[in-house]
C-alpha cells in the first residue's frame, strides 16, 4: 500500500474509533419503548372538582383499558394551582387506539357528562399544555418509586436545534442515568418530547425520599468525577440552552 494511502486508511479508522466510543447504545425497538402522554393545569384556584373527576371518572376509564395514570400536585404552593398528570402507554399504538376509543367508553361517558356540563359554563382552568413523549433507549420502561417517597422533580431541558437535542438524550443514555443511580438520583421515567408546547426538548421524572435526600444525591452528582469529565466532553457542548426544574408530590390518588 503506498505511504498517502495508509495515512488516510489509518486516519479514518482513527476517526470511526472515536465516532464509536461516543455512539449511542443499539437502539430500542420503538415497540419496546413507552409513551408517556404529560397533561399539566392552570387551576382557577378550585382543585376538588378536577381531582374527582380524574379519582372517580377518568383514571378509571384509563385502566380499564391497562393504563396507569400519576397524579401530582406541586411540592409547595405557588402563585398558580397546578395539577400534573402522566399517562404511561406500552407503545404508541396503544396510545392511539385508546385516544380514539375513550370516548366510545359508555360507562366513562355516562360519568363524565356532569363534569363536561358544570365545567363548561364555569372554566376551572385557564390553561391545558400537553407533552407526548417517548421512552429512552436506557430506561424503556417507566421504574416504580419506593413507597417512602415524598418529592417527585419533573426536569425540562431545552435544546437550540435537533441536532443538539439527540446528543443531549444520547448524553443521558450512555452515561448520566448511570450516574444518577450512583449518586440516588432514583429515576422514574424519561421522555424524548415528540410534541410539547416549545421545542424541541426532553423531560424526565425522578423520586426522593424528601427535601434533604434531594439535597445530598444532587451534592454527590456535582462533586463527582464522572460528571466533572462528562459535562465537558466537545460532543455534550452546547446541548441544552435552558431547563425547568419542578417539585411535585403525589396525591392520593395517584397510580406512581
């Protein structure tokens, strides 16, 4: 083989070798992952009638058909009544047949019309933002929290482009979840945005104790050093441009 020749070869082999110390994992069948469908409102200060209506009306119609359904309320209060909801799907057929045949559910309609009709001359919400979402490759399937949880956080992260948005989701497949299960960040779900309110973006759910095991599993993932080499690696650059952090805790109800 003639010298330039080799030099090229060796310089692309070098290059495929970096290329594959940085892919992604083999992706997941999309029939494998699941869907989570985030419905998140803007009270007009009433909460009772929204939380019967999923309690009594709507979460049972949902897991007649295997669907489980969380149910939140802000950690502590805010200037806004809020509630958040997340449906889990196996798969996105699953969330298109039932999205069609909800309202063909009669016991579910029946139910459901007093709710229709008292909320339809009284608004009990100003606002209704909706996220559809798909699973990670790394966690495919949502993990159950421990019954001693207090505090879910729901974080957004906003990328510049969609480009930068699979590096960042590529960031948490390969090493961040890792790490987060080192440090007692406990992980429930995370979403790929497939459609949301301002994109693109992805979010994710996780569980704690209480305020002060937050506090100390957060302390650990900044002191350590596997994230001090990530969060400097020239492929994670430039990956988010903002982010959201929210506390919530489980209602009574709710099915996480």
């Amino acid at each position: 083989m003639k010298r330039r020749h080799f030099v090229k070869a060796a310089g692309a082999l070098a290059l495929l070798s970096s290329a594959k110390a940085y892919a992604s994992p083999a992706p997941v069948s999309s029939q494998g992952k699941e869907i989570y469908e985030w419905r998140i409102y803007t009270l007009n200060q009433e909460t009772d009638t929204l939380d019967r209506f999923y309690q009594d009306t709507l979460i049972p119609a949902y897991n007649r058909k295997q669907i489980k359904v969380a149910a939140f309320a802000p950690y502590k209060p805010g200037e806004k009544v809020m509630r958040y909801f997340l449906f889990i799907y196996p798969d996105m057929g699953t969330y298109q047949q039932v999205k069609q045949s909800i309202r063909q559910d009669q016991t579910f309609c029946r139910q459901a019309q007093a709710f229709y009709d008292q909320t339809a001359v009284s608004p009990i919400y100003s606002n209704l933002e909706t996220y559809l979402c798909e699973a990670f490759d790394k966690i495919p399937t949502h993990r159950l929290p421990d019954p001693t949880r207090s505090l879910f956080e729901i974080r957004i992260y906003w990328s510049p482009n969609e480009e930068a948005n699979q590096r960042k989701v590529g960031m948490f497949n390969r090493e961040e979840i890792d790490l987060f299960d080192k440090v007692g960040i406990h992980s429930v779900c995370y979403g790929d945005i497939l459609a949301g309110p301002r994109m693109p973006a992805l979010i994710y759910l996780t569980w704690y104790k209480d305020e002060p095991t937050r506090a100390e599993a957060w302390k650990k993932f900044a002191s350590h050093p596997d994230w001090l080499a990530m969060k400097d690696r020239p492929e994670y650059a430039h990956t988010a441009t903002n982010n959201q952090s929210i506390f919530l805790t489980p209602l009574a109800y709710s099915q996480l």
